[in-house]
C-alpha cells in the first residue's frame, strides 16, 4: 500500500488483509497520510521518517501528543527505538489509561492501535493535536505576561503604549462633556414635599416624573393600569415646573416656599398676638415706635439676607452653566478645526488628483466622481424608500387593526373565500402532523433494524476477527514453545546435575573404600563386583535413554514428512485459487467481447 518514501510496502504494512478491496485500503492510506501530516504540523517529526513502521509512527505519535498536553496522567509513556513486541504492546495499554484520565471522547482500544485501525485512531489524534496546540498556546500566553510584566518592572515602555495613554488622557474631557450632556435632568419640582408622606411605590414614581420618566405599564390587568394613571395624574398635580436658572421667583413658587414654612409661619403669628397683648396697653408710644423700627429693620435685613442667599445660588448657578457652555463651545470649536484640517487635507488631496490627471487618468477621474454621484444618489433614493415603506406599513398596520376589529368591510364572497383558505389550511395541517407521526414511526423502526444490522458483524470486521486472533495464537504458540523450551533445558540440567551428584558421590565413596580394601583379596573380590554392578547399571541408563533417543527422532521425522505433506497440499491449494482466478478473469474478458443476445423477433 506505501509507496517509496512512505515507510511501508503494501497492504500488509498496515495489517490488511489480502482480499481488502482498493477502497479500503486507499481509504487507509489517506487516513494515514493525514494523521502524519497531524503529528508533523503538531511538533512530532519523527513521523517524516520513512523507515520507521506504521505502528511505531503511531504508538510514538500518541505517546508524545499525551506528554506535549503537559497533562497529569500517573502513566509510564517512555517510547524507545528498540522496544519488544509485549513492551510495545504494554505501552499501547498505557496510552489507553492515560487517554481515558484525560477524558478523550475517541474510545480508542489497544488492538486497534496494534492493528492500525486508522478510522479509529484519526479522531483521537485529532482532539490529542488540538489538545498540544491549545497547551502550547496558553503556555506562550503566560510566557509573554511573564516577559511584559519583567520588562514594566524594569522601567521600561512598550511601543505605542505612550501614545495609547496620551490620546486616552487627550479624550478624557471629550468623555466627560458627552457624560454631563446626556447626564439626567430635572425638570420639575413637587410641591408640599415636607407636608404629605407618599407610599414607596408612588414616591419613585414622582422621583420619575421630575426627571421627565414614568413608570412601565402591565399589560395584563386593566384595573392595575387605571390605578397606575391615576396615581401618575395626581403626582403630576403635586408637580411644578422647576427653573434650573433660578432667574427669577414665580408665583407658584412663592406659594410653595410660603406652603414649606406654614408651621413655622402659623407659630410666630401666634407669638406676636401674645407680645401685643402684653405690651400694646399702658406703655410707653415713643417705645413701642422704637420697638417697631427694630423690627421693621431686622425684617429688612432678613429679606436682604434671603436676596443675597437667592443672587448668590443665582450666581453659582449661572457660573456653572457657563462652565458648562464653555467646555461644550470648547469641544465645538476642537471639531470644527478637526473638521477644518480633514477638509483642508481633502482639498489639498482633491488638488493633487487635478495636478495628477493626465488624458490617461481623466477618464478614471471622470468615472469615480460619476460613481459618487450615483453613491448619493442612491443614499437619497434609499431614505426615500425607507419612508415610503414606513408610511406603507403605517398604512397596513391601520388597515390589519381595522380587519381585527371587524370584518373590515371585506365583501361575503371574500369572507366565504377567506374561512374555505382556512378550513383547507387546518385540514392540511392536520394531515401533515399524522404524517410526520408516521414519518417517525417508521424512522424508529428503520433506526431498530439499523441496529440490529449494525450488531451483526461485517465481512470486514470478521476478517479483522480472524486478524487478531491469529495474533493472539501467535503469541500464545511463541510463549507456549519458549515455556517448553525452558522446561526441557530445567529437565535436561536437572538430570545433569543427578548423574553428576551420582559421580562424584561413587567417587568419594571409591576414595574412602580404596584403602582399606587394598590389604586383602575378599575387599578387592567384593569391590569389583560392586564397580561391575555399578557399570551395568550405568549402561542400562544408556540404552534406555538411547532408545528414547530414537523413538523422539523417529516422531519428528515423522512430524516433517507430515509438514512437507500439508505444505505441498498448501502451495497445490493456492496454485487451484490462482488458476481459478485467472480462469474467472479470462471468462469475464471472454464475455465483454461477446456479442449482446438478439431481441427475439414475433
């Protein structure tokens, strides 16, 4: 399936089977290609490797993409070049409980990592890339704040941050005019504030209307919106206009200043009855006329004291008023040189484009001021439209009122047309919702059967079945023969190690007997004899080991002739396969050059 510089050969390179069809393999071979072309836009540079393997290109990608997450996992995901089969295996293990603590929605199993299952693999790699290059973004983020954060507290300034601030604090009383213009006003003042204690809702309500506002409205409950206008109507009566000049005291607010002293008026008229009482009768006139200048001269003094209290609020009033008109007139005047400068500059650029022009460019000049004049043109024919629409929806919306209100002065046959459309449109309706109900019956049904077909296996994922547990047989074959292998050499050294304890104990055994016996004939007589025995049976286990020997010989020459049998008949049954194939292929071949069949003639 791999080509030159792909790392691999055919389809076996990806474990496929034999009978895979083109489809799938160059389906495979996409996935691949692009889960490469992941892990190399994502850091992983080993996967431009051609020579590496499919499986250790992934098994590696996975591992790196898990450690590059700069994730937690608990999990031993050390990848190297010389690995085993059952190390490699384990660490696909490992891969899948690290990806599993990472919550990956993929669920990735370890034979389809062993068995480049690539449409299971591509997800994972897709959400384990996007994991490292968000990782690796946020880890930039705080590098760059850390760096900037050096570099301030070194004393230093970014570029452009000086001029950020200078045009900020440029804005600032540009801001704060635009806030003191659209800042709330009041506009009228309540009277008897100190006399009538209000509820609180009325009491916010009044706040409102000094400031122009009003309270929303339900729209449900009829008695709750009468109870609110009428409540409304009476704050409004309790309201006076207030002049915020303060130029000069209307009636109505001297009655209302009269109105807030009224205790304090009614209290002293009752004290200055009392002193007349008591010094008007029986004294002395001259007194009494002195005692009225006093009175009338601190009166005089009071009232021009209010005067100076009045002028000076006034005064205060009207300062900050012009205050307010001189920035305001400042703010003008900085627009209108801005807007001077803009047009100078557009002038000067208007007289460039004229210098300019030459009997190229006139033509190109001549067109775009064309084009501006369509411009505005078509702005004014828009404005135009969108008064008409809003005149015409005015116009609908009158005439939609009158046909709710009532029949609108539609004639019979309309209204008889009108309620058949309708009646038509129920009916419709109505079988268009048992339709969808049927719709979704049978889509319940069809998503059943899905299901079911889906649970039995396909062609594909027998085959992949067969694949792995040929793999596992493998590996439990190559366990099972190196297990006998080390029980036969534990029995082949075992059975050394015996005869050599059996020979060296005859060998001590000889060395301590050999002088005693050397002295008399019956010692040597009996000696013998025992070394007789002790030979004949050293060459009984001989033979006997001789014998099985060649029984085992025998067994596996028997075992090969067998082999070579099955192997004959393998290489005869895939030769049949072949020729038949060929046969099929030609047969096809053979067909498309026959002619098609006549139509038979009546």
């Amino acid at each position: 399936m791999f080509g030159a510089g792909k790392g691999g050969g055919d389809a076996s390179g990806l474990h496929l089977a034999a009978e895979s069809s083109k489809e799938t393999i160059s389906e495979a071979q996409r996935l691949y290609d692009e889960i490469c072309q992941m892990l190399v836009a994502g850091g992983y540079f080993r996967a431009r490797i051609p020579s590496l393997p499919p499986f250790d290109k992934m098994l590696g990608g996975l591992a790196w993409s898990i450690t590059a997450s700069n994730v937690d996992v608990d999990v031993d995901l050390n990848f190297e070049e010389e690995m085993t089969l059952g190390q490699k295996i384990r660490l696909a293990e490992n891969v899948i409980a690290a990806l599993r603590k990472m919550r990956c929605p993929s669920n990735l199993q370890p034979h389809q990592i062993r068995g480049l299952d690539f449409q299971a693999l591509f997800p994972a790699f897709q959400w384990l890339i996007k994991h490292v290059l968000a990782t690796r973004e946020e880890m930039a983020a705080k590098t760059r704040r850390f760096s900037e954060m050096k570099f301030a507290a070194a004393g230093h300034a970014l570029e452009g941050e000086g001029e950020e601030k200078a045009g900020q604090e440029a804005a600032a009383p540009l801001v704060l005019s635009i806030k003191d213009k659209y800042k709330p006003k009041r506009q009228f003042r309540r009277r008897g504030a100190g006399r009538k204690v209000l509820s609180e809702a009325l009491q916010v309500q009044c706040v409102l209307l000094e400031y122009g506002l009003s309270m929303p409205k339900g729209r449900d409950v009829a008695d709750e919106a009468t109870e609110e206008d009428n409540d409304e109507e009476e704050a409004m009566r309790d309201l006076d206009a207030f002049d915020r000049n303060l130029d000069f005291l209307s009636g109505k607010r001297i009655g209302a200043l009269v109105g807030l002293q009224a205790d304090a008026i009614s209290s002293l008229s009752a004290e200055y009855a009392e002193h007349a009482q008591v010094y008007g009768e029986g004294r002395d006139p001259a007194a009494m006329q002195r005692r009225g200048k006093e009175q009338t001269h601190r009166r005089t003094m009071a009232s021009l004291a209010r005067q100076l209290e009045v002028a000076t609020s006034r005064c205060s009033g009207r300062q900050a008023a012009y205050d307010a008109l001189a920035g305001e007139t400042k703010a003008t005047q900085d627009a209108l040189e801005d807007q001077r400068a803009n047009s100078e500059k557009v002038k000067s650029e208007i007289q460039k484009l004229r210098e300019a022009e030459t009997p190229e460019t006139a033509r190109d000049l001549a067109l775009l001021q064309h084009l501006v004049l369509v411009k505005e043109k078509l702005a004014e024919q828009e404005e135009a439209m969108r008064a008409h629409c809003k005149e015409h929806r005015a116009l609908l919306q009158a005439r939609l009122s009158e046909l709710e209100e009532g029949e609108g002065g539609l004639p019979p046959e309309e209204l008889e047309r009108i309620q058949k459309v309708e009646a038509l449109f129920t009916t419709e309706r109505a079988k268009l919702k048992r339709l969808r109900q049927s719709l979704a019956t049978k889509t319940q049904q069809v998503h059943l059967v899905r299901r079911k077909i889906d649970d039995m296996a396909t062609r594909g994922e027998l085959v992949q079945y067969e694949r792995r547990f040929l793999q596992v047989y493998e590996q439990v074959a190559g366990n099972l023969e190196e297990t006998r292998r080390y029980y036969t050499k534990y029995n082949t050294l075992s059975d050394t190690h015996k005869y050599l304890t059996k020979e060296i104990s005859i060998l001590n055994s000889i060395g301590k007997q050999y002088p005693q016996i050397v002295g008399s004939e019956s010692g040597k007589a009996s000696f013998l004899d025992q070394m007789t025995s002790i030979s004949s049976g050293v060459q009984d286990n001989l033979t006997r080991i001789s014998n099985k020997h060649s029984e085992e010989s025998g067994k596996r020459a028997a075992a090969e002739e067998a082999l070579k049998n099955v192997a004959q008949r393998q290489r005869a049954y895939f030769k049949t396969v072949k020729d038949f194939q060929e046969e099929c292929t030609r047969n096809e071949e053979l067909l498309s050059r026959l002619p098609p069949p006549a139509a038979p003639t009546t």
